[in-house]
C-alpha cells in the first residue's frame, strides 16, 4: 500500500466532502501520522472511512469525524484540554499540536496503556493519560478548561460536564440516541449560561456509566 496516497486520497475524498476546508487542519492530518496509532492488526484500513476497532469493544472515530472536530474547536496554542476517551490515542495527539497541554481520560486500563504508549513512541510529550471515569467529567482535578472533547456520546449532558468548561470555553459532544444523535459545540457565555450550536447528525457509541434520563411522564 501507498500510505501517502492512501493518506491524500482520505483527506480529497472523505474529509473535504465533509465540509472540513481549513487549511491547518488538513495539513495536521498530514503531520500526525494516524496510522501510528491503529493496532497493526487493522493497520491496512487505517485511512478508511469506517470505526477501527479496539480492545474491550472501542474503536476509532472516523477519520472524517476526527477532522471536523478539529476544525469546529479552532483550537489556540494557549488553551488546555480535556479529551474524554481516550482510545488509542490519536485525537489526544492530534489536540496536542493545536493546544498547549491535554489531558485525556480513558476508563479501560489497557486502552489507558496503550494511548500511552502511542503517544509517547510518537513524540507528544503534552499529553496525560489518566485512567478515570470520565463520564461526568475529570471531577478528581477540580479544575476548568478551556476545551472539552467528549470521544463518545451522551443521552444527556450532566451538569458535572458543563462546570468544567471556563466561561468563554467550549465543548464538543454528541448527544442523544441512536439512530440519530447530534454533535453539538457548548460554549460557556457566563457562570450560569451556555450557548448550544447543533453542528451535524452521526451515530457514535455511548460513554460508559452515563447517566441515562428517565421518559417516565406523570
């Protein structure tokens, strides 16, 4: 296989149909190489637009899924990270050259490795790895961010999630339940309000342990 034709083929034929046109986020694809970070097993399908499994029944974002996240953040170099899911790694490198620091939860101990090991055979030296249950957010740090990155989605968005956002952050999550979820960018406007923009529909597996609301009506 040509990997860089491989790799010119899924930014012109996958990403850019989806809407993903800034130029930095594109020639990021180019730098972070993803097939670092697939198990060699599924190495071959590294640019393909399909989910690449993980242990414990993860998997891999689409790459077209991962670009538009990328671009719909804008990240700045100043701002720090939270990435929950880590998988195995990727997205947590590919927020580490737009950011200043990330920090990425990962709830499975040998995904928490692996990510680690991904990115440290990698380079990326501003990234921690911390195996917690993000499905509330990183409540151990008792801290706010400038960003936050929900790798899986939610049915609803807890409370516990959007406090860690610092006012004039923002968050990208998926919300809702399959068949139709929608992917949205939070941004805190002040101490008690957040502004919501619905980006695009797609399907991603749900977090661990979310909190599942109730449709009981009385």
């Amino acid at each position: 296989m040509n990997i860089e034709k491989a790799r010119f083929l899924m930014i012109e034929q996958q990403i850019r149909p989806w809407d993903v046109l800034d130029q930095d986020v594109l020639e990021l694809l180019v730098i972070v190489k993803r097939e670092a970070f697939v198990p060699l097993a599924y190495r071959a399908l590294a640019f393909a637009d399909s989910e690449i499994p993980l242990p414990h029944g993860e998997h891999m974002m689409t790459p077209k899924l991962e670009a538009r996240i990328l671009q719909e953040l804008a990240l700045k170099k100043h701002e720090n990270v939270l990435e929950i899911g880590a998988g195995s790694g990727y997205m947590a490198a590919l927020l580490a050259y737009k950011a200043r620091h990330v920090t990425t939860l990962e709830i499975e101990p040998e995904l928490k490795a692996l990510a680690q090991q991904n990115l440290a055979n990698y380079g990326v030296s501003n990234v921690d790895v911390v195996e917690a249950d993000g499905a509330q957010g990183y409540t151990a740090a008792n801290t706010t961010y400038d960003v936050i990155v929900v790798s899986g989605s939610l049915p609803i968005v807890p409370e516990t999630l959007l406090a860690q956002i610092k006012v004039g952050g923002r968050m990208f999550v998926i919300v809702g339940d399959a068949p139709v979820m929608t992917a949205q960018i939070i941004t805190r406007v002040s101490d008690i309000s957040y502004n919501t923009v619905n980006l695009f529909e797609t399907v991603v597996k749900p977090l661990r342990n979310v909190v599942v609301p109730s449709h009981f009506k009385f």
